[in-house]
C-alpha cells in the first residue's frame, strides 16, 4: 500500500491530505506503458476519487490486478472470486482476517473472522468510506451472506482450515513478535466492545487487563490480557 505522510498532496486536487481525511490508496500495480500509472501507489481524497472521471476503469483496474495475483503459495486463500468481489482469508491464529475486495471502487475492508456473520449483518456499513462504496458494498452482501454466511463458511470455501497453533507464531523471529503484538492490540480492542471468553475460566466479559508491552524484541516479553476473574494471562495464540 501507498505510503502516506501528514500535509502530502492529493494527485487529483493537488491540495494536501490530513490524517482527518478519508482516503485512498493503492499499492504500485501499474507500468509505465498505462495512461493511468501515476495515480498507482498514490493516496488521494475519498472525495476525489469518488468523482474522478477515470474512477470507475481505475478500480476495475486495481480490482482485476489483485484478482490475477492471487498466487496459489499466499497465505491468503480465495473464498469467491467473480467480476463483482474477490474474498480472501487468512485464518492463522495471529491473523485471523477475512479481506473483501470490490470491483466497483477497487477498494476493501478487513474483516475479523470473529465478526464476519455481525458484519454480513449490519457492521458492514460502518466501515464504508463513501456513498459509492457503500452502494458498491449493498449489491454483493446478499451474494456473501449466501456463499459465505459463517466465519466457517469463508474458510472452508478457501480449502483451508482453523489451525490450533500458529504458523506464524511457530517459525518465530521478528516478524511473528511484529504480528503477535497487532493481534494482542486488536484482542484487545474487541475485548472491550464485544467481550470475549477467557481460555481458562471460561468467563465471558469486557472486562480484561490489556498489559502491553513498551519494546517489541524477538526474546523480550509479549503483551497480554489478564482475566480479572482467575488472573490468568493470555493472548492471541491461545484466546
């Protein structure tokens, strides 16, 4: 994805983009040899992307090249993938996220496979950048929540399966301690606004102890949530 920094300029508007605006953004998918390649790995306004003349080629564009780069060795596997949506999955136990692409707008959302049957419900809609994306978005949910109404659903359409451990946990290094503390933090979150089980009383509550960590090291110690019923401490390899 696109880098971005405070006060960048906008490629359609030329004025400068905030972290209070909506926006889009693109990884680098387009050559030279395309009319439109400048705009490639580039953020710009929701807004001016939303009426940009070239919009509607462009997300199609974005759309098809993600639909054709899936490769058979990503980690993320394809639960349905036609001229309107592609559904991508990735269910190891540090990553857990279902990502929707359209191919009205060319932009997505990720999904906590925790949350994909209240998001097919209603959620969904919140997520939306703009009334583009949320019509775009309004005409594949009914195809979603026919194919793929379960969190289940989504990986069993994939040819994968929940694994018990984590994969990513297991090969170790940097990268998995990087990927552990985002899963603890977004553990976390959902913790506090929907509640979970702790793994070992089994008590179900918004009320856990997030201990963070302040230095992420390959050997150091790792974040945490603390059940206040038993005090046991865990994460999101074992929740």
């Amino acid at each position: 994805m696109a880098l971005f920094s405070e006060g960048q300029p906008c490629p359609l508007c030329g004025l400068p983009i905030t972290n209070r605006d909506r926006r889009f953004a693109t990884s680098h998918f387009l050559g030279p040899d395309s009319d439109l390649w400048e705009y490639s790995d580039a953020v710009m306004h929701w807004d001016c992307y939303a009426n940009w003349k070239h919009r509607v080629r462009f997300g199609r564009m974005y759309f098809e090249a993600k639909r054709h780069g899936t490769g058979q060795k990503s980690p993320w596997g394809v639960s349905l993938s036609n001229d309107q949506v592609l559904v991508t999955v990735n269910p190891d136990k540090l990553i857990r996220e279902v990502d929707i692409m359209l191919a009205e707008t060319g932009s997505g959302f990720r999904v906590a496979l925790a949350d994909w049957e209240d998001w097919l419900a209603g959620e969904c809609s919140e997520g939306c950048h703009h009334a583009i994306e949320r019509d775009a978005l309004a005409t594949v949910i009914p195809l979603l929540r026919s194919k793929l109404p379960t969190a289940e659903a989504v990986v069993n359409g994939a040819g994968m399966k929940m694994e018990a451990k984590s994969e990513i946990a297991a090969a170790g290094g940097m990268v998995a301690r990087v990927l552990y503390e985002l899963a603890c933090e977004k553990l976390a979150k959902r913790s506090a606004t929907k509640g979970i089980a702790c793994p070992g009383c089994g008590n179900f509550s918004t009320d856990f102890k997030y201990v963070r960590v302040k230095v992420v090291s390959e050997s150091g110690p790792q974040s945490q949530l603390e059940c206040r019923s038993c005090g046991r401490e865990f994460g999101p390899d074992d929740a």
